[in-house]
C-alpha cells in the first residue's frame, strides 16, 4: 500500500475518474442495445399484424382468410431474414405480442433502453400463462423485480408475485407446466461436446441430482477428476444402466476398484458416421460427420469403426475440371454425353463435391490400418469459402437470368427419359430415403437444425398421384428432407424450392427472400455465361412395363387379406381408412407385451406384407397405360 497522498494514490485517483467516463459508455452503449432490441421485436410484431391484416382485408372482400397461412409465413421469412431458428423466432413474436397489447409499462422500460431483452423475455413468456387481470395486476412490481434482480432471480420474484395476487391461477399455470413442457434434448456445441438439456418438476430435479452424487461418489478420494466432471460421467453411466463408475485413481490399494464394472454391459453404438475411406485408412484427417451434420474427429470415428457395423456409401465425385472437359468436348463438336456439359466455375479447383449415390451392405467391423502413417494433408482447406464465394456466384447469377431459380430438373424427372424402377410410387425405398438423408444432414430449409433422420422426405417437384408419370418423380434429384413444420409451408407455395446441380437447394419466398441450402458434402455449381444448368437426358434402355409370358394363375387367387380383410392395391390405401389399425408398425409390434397379442400382431403384418408383394406383381402384367 502506497501513502496517503502518495504517488500511487494520485495515480490511481485519475485512473478512477478515466474509467468512471469509462463506465458511463458503456452503461449508454447497453441501453442502445437494449433500445436496438425492442425496434426489433416491434418490427418483428409489425410484420404479423401485417400479414393477419392482409388475412382480414381478404375476408372483408369475401374472399377466404387463413390464419394459420399468414402465422406460418411470417415465421418462416422472419427466421430467414434474422438468421435465427423457427423456436427463437417464434419466441420473439410471443414477446412481441405480450408486449404490445398486455405489457405497456414492461415495454415503456424497454423502449428507452432500462432493462434488456433477455428480462423481457422472461417476463413475457412466464405471464403469457396469465390471465388479463393478473398482468394488470402484478405488472408494477414485475417491472421493479426487473429493475433490479438477475435472470433467474425475476423469474422466482415473477412467480411469488403471480401466487400472491392469484394462488389458484398461479397453481394451474404450474400444472399445465409439468406436462407441457417435460422434455429432453441434445444440443450440440462447436468444440466436440453436447449438452443435455431436460425438464421436469422440483422434485424430480432434486430426485436425480441426488442420484447423481451418489453414482460420482462410488470412486475412491484420489480419483483426479472434480465433482463436476464426475458427476458427467455418472449421468452417462445413468443412461446406461450402470449403478457405478470406474475410479481411475491407479492405485493397486483402491477400495472401490472393479466397482465400475458392476451392471449391464453396455449396448454397441447406435450411431450413423459418415467418413470418406481416405480417412478411415489413416491416409487423410478430414473429420467425419454423424448423421445430423455434427463434426467427429478422425480418431474417435475409427475407434468407433473398429467396434461396429458399417455400411458403405457410394459416392460419385465431381469437380471443376471434369465439368471443364465436357464443355470443352462440347464445343468442339463432340456429341458424346458428359456430366454438366454448361457448368464452369468461378476459378480453378472449384467446386469439388460428393453426391452419394447407392448404399452398401452392413458389415461387420474390421481391422484398421495404423492412423499414424503419412496422410494426404488438409483435403478440406479453404472449402467454406470456396462454398461462400460459389453460392454469391449464383445469386448473381440469378439476377441476369431469373430462370435458374427453377433448378436443374424444373420436371423432377431427375433427368431420365424413362421412369426408372420405383420412381412412379410415391413411397421412396428404404435405401433412397436414407440417401436422401445422408446427402441432406438436417432439414435443407435455411437455417433449420432438425435432423434429417426426423425429417420427412419430400418431393421437391410435387407427386402427382392421379397422373405419376405427369409429376415429380420419386427419384434421388427430385427428392429432400424437410421438418413437418417447413414441409408444410412448401405445401402452402410460402416457399418454393429447386434442386440445383451439386444437390445444393434454392429456397424463394413469395416476398422475394432467396437463399441456397448446400448439401453436406456438396457445392453450389455456378452455370457460365448466365446459361441454365441442365443435365443431358440419359439415354437409356427402357426397361420393359410389362413382363413377358402369361401370368400364374396362382397370381390371382385371393390372398389371405384379401379373403379375410378386404381388397386394397396399395399401402396408402389401407393407411387412409378405419382399417390401418389391422396393420400393425413395427413400433407397434415392438411395444406389445403380451406374447399371445405379439405373435398375432407379427402375423397380420406378415400376412399383409404378402398381400403387398403379390398386388405388385400383378401390377406388372397390367397393360399400359397404368
């Protein structure tokens, strides 16, 4: 310590004054911030009423408003235009709304920049639950809890003055939370880890971090991991059943060594990698994928493939240089078909892409090479920015000439002259839908993060099921996985989508917003001179519709379902009727405790898997056109 009056004094005198200017700053520097929050949940709000007017100027004209229509719109272009999830999205309207029209002092303490949007939020949505009277009501001290309490703190103040002013209302509110929202979710990080987010009651809460300690308190005291780090590990161990974790203290003398090897061993993984072979074999360290986009490292995905099954995806692979060769066969007259004859790139080495294109057996796991042998170096240098710069390419592109915005294949005949196998019935095949998620991890509307594998598959040229041959065909080029809640909104014409070459999607919005989902191992191929990318038709052998020979006569002898439940030619038949209770899904069947009720489940699932099979082989001996 300096003397008073001393040299240190002084100094530290003027340096207080310096940092209480300072300070002030950045006390003005957050409450801009907070006023730059509140104009953009008042935008965001502007933008529904918006389009709920537009809804009510149709009905007042006689015509046919639809809310939902105009709900659905607003979040899928707003979560577009803020770059942000369809839930955040859909979160900031619900605050806009309390806001607006039940929150006048909360909103006042917003505007002028007193409290920031994330107290906003809670407020907002823990009274959304409240009835009109208890806002009004208990308002005044809310906005003073918010003044003053952290996050977590207001939403408990929130919470005491709702049972104050309304014990009953405040109970049910309770009440309701419990079943609504209980979940469990993984939520994956950037460095390698995920996080476990779940919801429950209290109790329950308390319940299991008590179970928690007691599965990290089965090491010994000179374990080197902290009460945190084992209590992560005893959540693991939870999961899996185990009533105990291995104490990696090393000492020959450990009490409690072996104990982690109590409970059940554990099930294989369950999981979906996909890694190029280069890397597999120790040749290249570009990292894998699992099934939703996440990153794994080369390393644990060999661990991982060592002790598993595999399945091999084939891939076709493109690159700049091959769509260069056929551009320039092309010009010199050279008919014979290439790839992407039109497709050129913005420079050299770009774009380079894998489009999967057929799924192997699953085999079992084998014997790797030793990963630390000489590798090929960085495979995956500089692709993002190549990406970046190649999807500005043909937004740019777009602008000269608007008719690349309808895709390679507008027909969704995937390039084929002739319908290929499977592509007339509206169901892909098992192999084509989980290619269709290999290609797409997660949903391709932009931003959206919902897995692929919860995804449905869609058409991106509709099906047409009166007229197959007419429509989009079920084919890998015309096929994407889309969440239910976006999927319906391409159903509604709020989007429209195009599959590009290199299968990167083009997404536009009624408004005009235009955004260019990428595949997960893909690139965007830019078209030269402003020319449509488009695949030459295949030339093909058409196969034969129709066998040859006449048909067995045991091919038309009533099936059993046919004799005992009725006659329907299709799944989706069976599936729009009273009668899809007699076909029980695997779920189904799996869920079935009873052995007496399960066996006869497996039976008439059996029996209706063999109807299927023989209506198909009838089919085949229909004369066109069919």
């Amino acid at each position: 310590m300096g003397k008073p009056g001393g040299i240190e004094e002084r100094v530290r005198s003027e340096a207080d004054a310096s940092a209480a200017d300072i300070l002030d700053g950045l006390a003005e520097s957050r409450r801009a911030e907070n006023r730059a929050s509140a104009e953009l949940i008042r935008t965001l709000y502007a933008l529904g009423e918006f389009r709920l007017a537009t809804e009510a100027d149709i009905h007042s004209q006689g015509g046919e408003a639809d809310v939902t229509l105009a709900q659905r719109a607003v979040e899928c272009e707003a979560s577009v235009a803020l770059a942000l999830s369809r839930t955040a999205t859909r979160e900031r309207l619900i605050v806009g709304r309390e806001l607006e029209e039940r929150l006048p002092a909360i909103l006042d303490a917003f505007r002028v920049g007193d409290i920031d949007y994330q107290r906003v939020r809670t407020v907002a949505l823990v009274l959304s639950k409240a009835s009109d009277n208890t806002v009004r009501g208990i308002e005044a001290d809310v906005l003073a809890s918010a003044l003053r309490c952290s996050i977590r703190r207001l939403r408990e103040r929130i919470w005491a003055h709702w049972f104050d002013y309304n014990e009953a209302e405040a109970l049910a509110a309770r009440k309701a939370a419990e079943s609504e929202e209980r979940c469990a979710s993984i939520k994956h990080g950037a460095d390698g880890m995920a996080t476990l987010f779940a919801k429950m009651t209290a109790l329950e809460g308390v319940e299991c971090n008590s179970v928690l300690d007691e599965i990290a308190g089965t090491v010994c005291a000179h374990d080197p991991r902290s009460t945190r780090q084992l209590r992560g590990h005893a959540l693991v161990a939870l999961i899996h059943r185990e009533e105990a974790i291995a104490c990696l203290c090393g000492r020959e003398d450990c009490p409690v060594r072996g104990s982690g090897d109590l409970g059940r061993r554990r099930r294989p993984h369950l999981l979906q990698i996909l890694i190029s072979a280069e890397t597999l074999l120790g040749l290249a360290s570009e990292p894998a994928t699992l099934g939703d986009g996440t990153v794994l490292d080369p390393d644990t995905a060999r661990l991982i493939a060592g002790d598993a099954r595999w399945q091999i995806l084939l891939t076709e692979f493109l690159d700049a240089a091959k769509a260069q060769k056929a551009a320039a066969d092309d010009s010199s007259g050279d008919t014979t078909p290439e790839p992407e004859p039109d497709t050129i790139t913005g420079s050299p080495g770009e774009p380079r892409a894998f489009r999967i294109v057929a799924r192997g057996r699953t085999r079992s796991a084998a014997t790797l090479p030793d990963p630390n042998q000489a590798r090929t170096g960085r495979n995956g240098a500089g692709r993002d920015v190549r990406l970046s710069a190649a999807i500005d390419a043909f937004l740019a592109a777009v602008d000269e000439n608007p008719s690349l915005a309808s895709g390679i294949h507008p027909d969704g005949h995937g390039g084929f002259s002739e319908p290929p196998a499977g592509a007339l019935t509206y169901r892909p095949s098992a192999e084509l839908a989980a290619l269709t998620r290999a290609t797409h991890c997660t949903c391709t509307f932009p931003g959206c993060s919902v897995p692929a594998a919860q995804c449905e598959i869609d058409h991106v040229v509709p099906f047409d099921h009166t007229d197959p041959l007419a429509g989009g065909w079920t084919v890998a080029s015309n096929l994407q996985p889309l969440c239910a809640f976006h999927h319906q909104a391409k159903t509604m014409k709020l989007w429209a989508a195009a599959k590009l070459d290199g299968d990167s999607v083009f997404w536009t919005s009624r408004s005009g917003l235009r955004r260019i989902t990428p595949s997960s191992f893909g690139t965007v191929m830019v078209p030269g001179n402003g020319v449509p990318t488009r695949k030459n038709k295949r030339t093909r052998t058409p196969r034969p519709t129709t066998p040859t020979g006449d048909p067995p006569d045991e091919l038309y002898a009533p099936t059993w379902w046919e004799t005992y439940i009725g006659e329907y030619s299709e799944y989706g038949d069976v599936a729009d009727t009273d009668r899809a209770a007699y076909v029980p899904s695997l779920g189904d069947i799996a869920r079935l405790t009873d052995p007496t009720a399960r066996a006869d489940a497996i039976f008439l699932r059996e029996r209706f898997l063999e109807h299927r099979a023989v209506v198909t082989a009838r089919e085949r001996y229909r004369p066109p056109p069919f």
